[in-house]
C-alpha cells in the first residue's frame, strides 16, 4: 500500500477543519484529496489525536506482522504433519 503524503497531524487539522463547518468540498480542494479520501479518514480517525492516530498506526503494523507470522507458522506445521503422515 502506498504511503500517505499527509503526516498524522495534517489528517487531524483536515479532520478538525469539517468538524468547525468548513464544507468537505472546500476541505478536499485546498488539501488536494478526494472526499472519497476525506471520509476513509473521518471514519478511521475522526476524534483522534495525532499521538493517538500514530499508535494506531503502530498496532496495526504489528497485527499485520503478527498475522503473517501466524499464517507462517501454520504453514509450516501443516507440512510438518503431511511428512509425518506420509512415514506412516
């Protein structure tokens, strides 16, 4: 996934912005992303603050890396067991 331009304050002062009554269209056209974009992050972070936001960002790279290495392990314990069911 490509990396966001924005740093997590930027999203926050974005997010803030809708929250003050600036009209989204306004919001994504002086920041140069869709609202598409605008509402992905309203969803995922909106009331979040920026130390906040970047934890959240640190989880959700650890349970990727943690999912990865539990699909890993799986895969090695299934070929373990076909090796040990073929001896048998």
């Amino acid at each position: 996934m490509k990396a966001s331009k924005f740093s997590d304050a930027q999203k926050a002062f974005i997010l803030k912005q809708g929250a003050d009554g600036i009209p989204v269209a306004e919001i994504c056209r002086r920041a140069g992303i869709s609202q598409a974009t605008y509402f992905n992050w309203k969803k995922k972070y909106d009331g979040l603050l920026p130390t906040e936001m970047k934890r959240l960002k640190q989880l959700e790279d650890e349970n990727s890396k943690l999912r990865k290495l539990v699909a890993d392990l799986s895969l090695d314990k299934e070929m373990l067991q076909d090796v040990i069911r073929r001896k048998l």
